[in-house]
C-alpha cells in the first residue's frame, strides 16, 4: 500500500515509517520540520517538506497514495494553554485542510493520533473506548477531541474510512520535546547527566508506558480495515513515575536526586488502557516490557547525549 505518514520526521512517526517500510508498503513523509527531523526519516521513504497550512502542496503530495497516517501537530500541553490559537489552528484547522485535500486527491483513508487525554479524568479504570469523552483541561486535548469529530463528519458525509488510535504514555528513543515534559525521557537525561529529577506527585501517579516500536506496529492493521473504528493504544499496566526512576537508576547503576515539585493542579492521578479491542479485533500485543524498552531508551539516549558508562 502506499502510505503518507504526516508528522513522520517526529518521535513516533518515524517509527511508524520504519515499520511501514518493513511490512511492505511504499511510504511518503509529509513534515515541515517546525519540530521533526530530517535524519529521522528512514532511508527508503520518499520526503516532502511541506506544511499542512499549504494545502495546494497536501494535495499534491496526497496524489497515488492509499491512506494517511495522520501524526503532524504539536503537542506541548503547556504551550498549548499559553498558545491556544496556534493549537487551534494547526491540530485542528490543520487537520481538516489535510481531509479536504484528502478528498480533492481521492485518498480517503486515514489513520489518527488521538491520546488517552480525551477521556478527561477516568470515572473507572481500565479505560475502555465505550467510556465517554471527558472534560479537557487544557487546549490540546480539545485539539484531540476536535479531530476526533471532524473524522467522524467525513465518515458520515465522504464514506472515509477511519481509524483512531488513542495512544497512552509512548516513550522511546527519538523523543524530540525539549523542554522534555515526558516522564521517561525527563527521568533518563536527568539520571544520565547526574541532574535532580523534577518529581510532581511525589511520583505516585500511575500511566500506562507503551514502548514506541509496539506503538508503531499498531498502525498496520488499521490499514487493512473499513469504516470508522476507536482502539486504546496501552499495555494494560499502570507504573508509578517512582517506579520508572527506580527502574532507571537500578540500570544506570546511580541514586536519583528527586527535585520535589509537590502538586501540579488539573493532573490526572491514574490513566492505563484497557486495549482488549485493539487485541482482540486485530491482534495486536506489546512485546517489549518496560524494563527492555527502558534499556533500549538508556542506550539511546547514551548515544545521543555522548554520555558514557
Ligand atoms: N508523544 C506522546 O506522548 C503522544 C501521546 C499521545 C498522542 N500523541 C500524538 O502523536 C502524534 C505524534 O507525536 P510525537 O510525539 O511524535 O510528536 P513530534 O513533535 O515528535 O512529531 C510531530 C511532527 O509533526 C510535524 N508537524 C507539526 N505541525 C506540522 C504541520 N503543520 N505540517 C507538517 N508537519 C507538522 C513536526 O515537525 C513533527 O515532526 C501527535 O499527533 C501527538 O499529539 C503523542
């Protein structure tokens, strides 16, 4: 199948290109590398640099393929309350020049990065799909549930064939926000450069960590599929942030010193999926645990950082 993965010069896009080619299928990298980066699309994927703000190059770029990923926009949630307009405009206004030019281009599947976020505070956990949307806390996961409902609209008016993947908490090698506001890689480089850790929570709140290459692969099967579909992308198991940093210092063979942030108001205490669906109708399963994928971080970033044992 040919395939355009937006967003594929990011962390999880270009995991998601990696598997993509691996499995077969001809890939194209829309970015426009406001925070994505040349070298991390693969070798073998055909690059367009271009912004979903053009949607005349969208368009273009769409023509031949099959079906879209769908990963370009941003995503820091503290930006996203000081910058709500800019949010507003590239995750969601983006997103609906990207299904316009879809259909000008006759494309009319697309695969979506949604997240957990869109069921605001758990009324019970797991979480499960049939749960209902929640109250957003901030402007991205409004950008989220927006999306979210204007796939919905192209389903019932254009017949799109949709799939929404609510991923949990992805961590991996290729993470690219800086400041890092991600647990895991926060909780790496502060170990690895022998910096105090910021701790909210006394780390006590439980996600659900979802290596990113079992992430990636979960985008594949969607791409065999019809209709209109919502899976939970997790692994079942929530861990305390503590027990991610004592994981981390276990293997990098160094005591962490906990910078103390206390309580950071709107923060959900516990989040982990319930991906069941995403088992049972297509059969997906993680592989690797959090202590490998962990391992596989820490070389990363030793790598990346030039940080020796
Ligand atoms: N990383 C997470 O923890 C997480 C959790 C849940 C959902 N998601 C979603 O997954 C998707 C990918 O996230 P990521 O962590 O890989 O982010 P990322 O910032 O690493 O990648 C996003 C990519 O989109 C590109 N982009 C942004 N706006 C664009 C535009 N207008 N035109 C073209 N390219 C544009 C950026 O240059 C970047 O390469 C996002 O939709 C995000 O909301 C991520």
């Amino acid at each position: 199948m040919r395939v355009l993965v937006t967003g594929g010069a990011g962390f999880i896009g270009s995991h998601v290109s990696r598997t993509l080619l691996a499995e077969g299928h001809d890939v194209t990298v829309l970015d426009n590398l406001s925070r994505g980066r040349r070298d991390l699309v693969p070798e073998g994927v055909a690059f367009v640099e271009a912004d979903l703000a053009n949607e005349a190059a969208t368009e273009q770029a769409l023509r031949g393929h099959d079906a879209v990923i769908h990963l370009a926009s941003f995503l820091e949630v503290a930006v996203s309350v000081a910058q709500p307009v800019l949010f507003a405009e590239n995750n969601i206004v983006n997103s609906v020049r990207l299904l316009e030019a879809m259909r000008r281009a006759g494309v009319g599947k697309i695969v979506f990065s949604s997240s957990a976020t869109v069921y605001g505070v758990p009324k019970s956990l797991p979480l499960r799909e049939s749960d209902p949307l929640g109250m957003q806390a901030n402007p991205y996961g409004a950008t989220k549930v927006a999306v979210e409902t204007f796939l919905g609209v192209y389903r019932t008016r254009y017949d799109f064939d949709c799939t929404i993947m609510r991923y949990f908490n992805p961590y991996g090698p290729n993470e690219l926000c800086e400041p890092e506001s991600h647990a895991v890689p926060n909780i790496v480089r502060g170990m690895l450069e022998k910096r105090p850790i910021p701790v909210y929570w006394q780390g006590q709140q439980l996600r659900d960590y979802v290596y990113v290459e079992d992430l990636a692969r979960a985008h594949i099967a969607p791409l065999e599929q019809s209709g209109f579909h919502v899976y939970n992308v997790g692994t079942d198991i929530g861990t305390k942030v503590a027990d991610i940093i004592e994981t981390v210092s276990r293997i990098v063979g160094y005591d962490a010193q906990i910078d103390d942030l206390g309580e950071r108001p709107g923060d959900v205490e516990a989040s982990y999926a319930s991906s069941e669906k995403l088992r049972m109708e297509l059969g997906w399963a993680p592989q690797v645990d959090l202590e490998e994928g962990l391992r596989r971080t820490i070389a990363h970033y030793r790598e990346r950082l030039g940080i020796r044992e």
